[in-house]
C-alpha cells in the first residue's frame, strides 16, 4: 500500500526500512512492499513513490530486505506500472495507457493528487515493448536488492489491469478483445520476468475485478474470463496468484455465478497457491477462507496498516485496533500515520 516516503528520486529511505521491519517483528511471514515503479518513461504513479530502477534505489532497497529478512520474515517487491492512473510522474507530463479513454473519477489527495485524470495516448507496441522490459529490468533489480521474489501488480486499475478492463481497452490489435487478448500483456510481463530471473524464483502475479477508481467493475465474463486469465499466468510461469479486493471485503467481491469463488476457481484452474486478500484481519472471515479451501494464504492491508504485529496480537488473544481512515490523511505518509499513532495513544 503505497506510503508515497520514499525520497524525491524514488529512493527507499531508513524510515521506509524500519516501517517493513516492524510487520516482520509483528509475527507476519511474508512482507509485500507497497507498489514500486518499473521504468522512467510512463511506470511511476506518485511523487515519493519508490521505484526499482537505479543503482541507489536497489542499494537502498537492500537495507530494507536486510532488516526484514533479520527479523525472521520473506520479502517480495510488488512491481507497478500506473499507467493512465498515474498523478505524479516526474519523467513525463502526460500519460499513457491502452487506449485513449479518460478514467473514472477523479485523482486520489492521499496520493498528492487533486481533481479528474486526464485522458492518456494509447500506447504504441514501441511502448508496450518499454513497459514489459521495465518489468524484467526492475525483477532483476530486485533480485539483486535482495528480495525473495516479485509481485507482479496486474490489479486495482493500474496499467495492466487497464488491458484487463474491457472499458479501457478498446485496442483492435492484438492486445484487446478478448479475454485471452487482453491479458496478453501481463502473460508477456510474466513471461519476461520469470526468463530474465530463471525458473526457481518467485513471480507472483496480484489482480482484481475493483479498482482505486471503480468498486463496481466486474470481468464480464465472469467464471469463463477468469478462468482464461488465470490459465494463461499460470501457463506463462507465475509462482502464485494474489487475488485483491480493493477496499472491499473478500466476500464482497469474491462471488461468481454459480456460487464459485473467485479465489477458489484460481486455485483449481491454475493449480497454484491463491493468496485472498479484502477483510481478512477478521478472524471468523479469515478462518472461513482457509478452512473452506478458499485460498491458501492470505494478506492483510489495512488491518495491518493499524496493527502491524496482528499476527502476535492474534496469538495472545489481544484485541485488534481498528483501522482509521485518517492515519492517511491529509496524505498517506508515514509520518502521517505516526503522528495519528501518538495521537491515539494520548487519547486525542
């Protein structure tokens, strides 16, 4: 979850290193960073994002897999490219994404931005082609960082969920249509970063059906795109698929026709471990997940984001802090979320 800290050119700071530390002292076994750009050309979303590109961000990335992996816990980076969500890109002014279609809403303030998108160029097979090499260059930046894998971040309306989205993928080419077209391009960025990283790392692939800037959306072939979509990442060689809701609870956003969940269905098409991610800081959900054969793993955001040693919160029997809306306002800086920390401590 994208904590816009880093410093001005993207580099991981010290405060960022101790922020990742602090879920692995907490009793979580795996840590994925928030979203990290791929590229200088159309990757970055924010100002203060951090990014996989240069040599200093790969060196200071290396003293925050340091601290995590000291403190008993695995650590993946979770590789973004904003495409038409983008709202801070200091390398260019304009956008680009699979079509020149505005998106839905309007920029988000947590993330420095203010009033509508603007509508991005369509991008050329120039451009996809940077896009995907971005996504192998950064994996093996990341290898070199000291990350046990990469995430690869095909949700929540950024770029590649954009060739996802049949509303803003009006391509005629081969990378829009379909189904099986329009994930095209993410089977490729799995494809080149599992050849550029060998066969024995971990790729995982995260996606959604919702957005930062559409709760509604679903894939409008609901069970049958689903299950193209996930045989074609497990086919190109993903290690594992992150199923999200963005902002919604699993249950929300994981029912299909038929009664099938989205997780469950991913799990026997794929054949790889699902992990599900919306309200799952609550036990009872949490437990059901699990135990129903749901999912094999699941992720925390914001029930993290306010309790980062949930896991030893929940082994001792220890109540959970609820989350606040406010610890990431008026931006979702770590400072921000410090001071609403010692705010609530002190009772204010």
């Amino acid at each position: 979850m994208t904590r816009v800290s880093a410093a001005p050119d993207g580099t991981p700071t010290p405060e960022m290193a101790e922020y990742y530390a602090a879920f692995a002292q907490g009793g979580f076994g795996l840590v994925i960073t928030e979203g990290t750009y791929t590229d200088t050309a159309y990757s970055q979303g924010y100002l203060k994002q951090p990014g996989l590109v240069s040599e200093r961000h790969v060196a200071a990335w290396r003293e925050v897999t340091g601290k995590v992996r000291d403190a008993g816990a695995r650590i993946v980076a979770q590789l973004m490219h904003a495409g038409a969500l983008s709202q801070g890109n200091p390398y260019r002014e304009e956008t680009a994404g699979p079509s020149a279609v505005t998106p839905l809403g309007e920029k988000m303030p947590e993330y420095g931005g203010h009033g509508p998108w603007p509508t991005p160029r369509e991008m050329s097979e120039a451009d996809i082609k940077e896009a995907v090499d971005g996504f192998a260059a950064a994996a093996a930046n990341a290898r070199e960082a000291g990350f046990d894998g990469v995430e690869i971040h095909a949700a929540n309306g950024y770029l590649l969920d954009q060739f996802l989205t049949d509303y803003t993928n009006r391509r005629t080419d081969s990378y829009g249509g379909s189904a099986a077209d329009r994930v095209r391009l993410t089977a490729e960025v799995v494809a080149a970063v599992r050849a550029e990283v060998g066969p024995d790392w971990c790729v995982g692939v995260r996606l959604s059906q919702t957005k930062v800037n559409d709760f509604r959306y679903r894939w409008p072939g609901g069970a049958r795109d689903a299950e193209t979509i996930f045989a074609a990442l497990a086919d190109a060689g993903a290690t594992y698929l992150h199923i999200a809701s963005e902002g919604r609870d699993w249950i929300e956003t994981a029912r299909l026709d038929g009664g099938v969940t989205i997780t469950g269905l991913a799990r026997r098409v794929s054949g790889l471990p699902v992990i599900a991610n919306g309200g799952m800081h609550r036990p009872r959900q949490a437990a059901q997940v699990l135990d129903d054969g749901h999912a094999d793993f699941l992720s925390v955001g914001r029930g993290a984001l306010a309790n980062p040693d949930l896991p030893r919160r929940l082994a001792e029997g220890r109540e959970l802090e609820e989350f606040d809306h406010t610890m990431l306002q008026p931006m979702a800086t770590l400072d921000n979320a410090r001071r609403w920390r010692l705010a609530a401590r002190a009772g204010v």
